[in-house]
C-alpha cells in the first residue's frame, strides 16, 4: 500500500504508462491568499519545530556566504547575493510542503519521513527542479558580473565603501544600479512562474518536472495580478529578513513555505 501523494500511474498491457492529463487550475483571488497565508501560520505554530530548524539552516546559509564574499575580498557580490537569496527559496522550503501535506493527511511527522519525502526523495523530478533553481540562480551572478565589466569595467572599487560610492554617485553606477535590477526582477519573476507551486505538485503527486512548471506557469497566467503580488510580497518579506542579519528567516521561511503549499492547493484543481 503506497503512501498518500506518492500513487504511481497504472501502467498499460503494453508496458507504457499512460498519457496523463495536464492539471488544471483555478483563478485565485485575494481573499485566497489571505486565507493561505493564516494556514501558513497556523502550519508553523503547530509544529515549529520543523520550520525553525529548516530556517535556522538556511539562515546559518546565508551568514556564511556573506562571510565568505568578505574573506575572498568580492564584498561588491554581497548585495546581488543577497537579492538572489530568494531565487533559491522554493526549494529550500521543500520540506516545509512536506510537514503541511502531513498535517493536511494526518500523517506523522517525523523527520525521517520528511526527509525521505523531500529533499532526499527518489524522483529526479525534485532534482531536476533543483538544477533548474540554480541555473538560473547562476545566470543572475554571472549577469551581476557581465554588468559589473560592460558598465563598470574602468573604475577601480576594491572595497565596499568605494563600490557604493560608485553606484550611488555616478552616471555609470546608476546605470548599473537600473539596469541590474531590471534583469534581476525579469530572472525573479521567471523562476517565480516557473517553482510557485510545480515543486508542491511534484511531491504531491506522480507527475514530470516539465509537467509540473507548466502548470504552475497556468497558475500565474490564470491570475496574474494575484499571483504577481504574492511574489512581490515574499520578495519584500524575505529581504527584510536578511536585515538583523538573516535571522528574519527563522519565521519568514517556515510561514511562506507552509503558505506556498496551501497556494498550491488552492491554485491546482
């Protein structure tokens, strides 16, 4: 007998898996957010030793990547690093989604299962969305640098101090400063489209991981303006996080990522 969110497609007389239908999905509003958000909460405040501990990793994540673009003296990468740093949040919440489709089936929560479900789950299809994650992640970097040698290749900035001299009061550090930021938010809301809910999808049920991201791209094209808020919100949500030095993330993390699942739910029939 096979655990809930973990049924497999019964397969035809000649050995092939069947054409499965692609998910299809609701239009959400407002309301369906704010509703999604309070089961978030109520998500980490039954069981929070889950989220803390998951946030307390990612935490110490972020402290220690901060530290080493200082040791390695590229401090100029701490800032596109951190507006990155949410880039990577879908997956690291991936056990989050696991604890609420428990709580949602009764099942026990116990870190081995957890685990085994999430972030050390058999499907490729988990890992296949975590190679998509940091490509584009990659992508962003390389971009910071690309920019950094087309815009600001002839100006000197060893510390921190003078790259934000640099960005702040000339003509080619704003360039740079508009520029960034417009390439940066067109990867954010890429990667947002395509991981809003495709990696709750995979660890719910028995689909592909191309399946999967265009289902959660239907999703934001379905409500837009909704769905695009959302984004902007936990982008808002997890760079305030980093500001007493990421320790935001100890309660920002778990409740979006408990709220992401519920999303899901609502968002795909």
């Amino acid at each position: 007998m096979t655990e809930p969110g973990s049924e497999q497609h019964p397969v035809t007389p000649g050995g092939q898996e069947p054409d499965v239908p692609m998910p299809e999905v609701n239009e959400l509003g407002f309301d369906d957010l704010k509703e999604c958000l309070l089961k978030g909460m109520n998500d980490f405040a039954r069981a929070p030793r889950f989220g803390l501990v998951i946030g307390s990793v990612f935490t110490l994540g972020g402290i220690l990547i901060i530290l080493s673009l200082t040791v390695w003296k590229v401090n100029w990468l701490v800032y596109p690093a951190i507006m990155g740093f949410p880039l990577v949040g879908p997956y690291a919440a991936v056990g989050l989604y696991e604890v609420s489709r428990r709580r949602e089936k009764n099942l026990p929560l116990q870190w081995k299962e957890i685990l085994k479900s999430s972030w050390f789950n058999s499907k490729r299809e988990l890992q296949w969305m975590a190679f998509v994650m940091l490509f584009i992640f990659w992508i962003w970097i390389y971009q910071v640098r690309l920019l950094v040698a087309i815009i600001l290749g002839e100006m000197s900035f060893a510390t921190w101090a003078r790259f934000l001299e640099i960005i702040t009061t000339t003509t080619e550090g704003l360039i740079f400063i508009l520029v960034g930021h417009v390439v940066g938010a067109f990867l954010a809301m890429v990667l947002f489209s395509v991981t809003v809910v495709s990696i709750p999808l995979l660890l719910d049920r028995d689909v592909d991981f191309i399946t999967a991201m265009i289902t959660s791209i239907s999703t934001v094209f379905k409500s837009p303006v909704v769905m695009l808020s959302w984004g902007v919100f936990v982008t808002l949500a997890v760079i305030a996080s980093f500001i007493p030095m990421f320790l935001g993330l100890l309660i920002v993390l778990p409740v979006l990522g408990h709220t992401t699942w519920h999303i899901y739910k609502k968002a795909v029939v």
